[in-house]
C-alpha cells in the first residue's frame, strides 16, 4: 500500500467537501454527527441546538451538542476518510 494520505491544507479540504455536498445532506450529516456523539457518551440529556452567527458580517450556521468531541488528530483521522 503507498503512503498515507497527509492534508497540507485541512481546512481548504474540507471547504470543498462542503461546497461539492449536497445542501440536504450536509444537514442531514450534521445532525447526525451530532445524534452519534452523544449516543457515545452516553448522555441521557442529549441536545443539537442550531444558531446562525455573524462571522464578520457573514452568517454562518453552528451546530452544537453535549455529546463526546474529537481532538485534532480524530478530525484528521475522519478527513483521511473524507472519499
């Protein structure tokens, strides 16, 4: 097998992962990432809460849950996978 994959840019990777996806399925992932970590930790008081935020006069959508996060090297772990 060759070498591992290595992102020389994460965040441009995965601006073009949002970009190329589908609007519905985007949200649809969203929240289910968000159903899947807190199912894991166990939480018996789950929440995704949605906001739309002002980012420098660009609104952006942030999904939010109380569930288990992920540390930088599984967010590269979960790019290296992004097909």
């Amino acid at each position: 097998m060759g070498d591992p994959l290595v992102f020389n840019n994460a965040t441009a990777s995965v601006m073009l992962a949002i970009k190329q996806a589908d609007p519905v399925m985007l949200h649809r992932e969203l929240m289910q990432n968000g159903l899947d970590a807190i199912r894991q930790s166990g939480c018996e008081d789950g929440r995704v809460t949605w906001k739309e935020r002002d980012v420098d006069g660009t609104p952006k959508l942030q999904v939010i849950n109380n569930g288990l996060s992920m540390d930088g090297d599984e967010l590269l772990d979960l790019l290296r996978h992004i097909g």
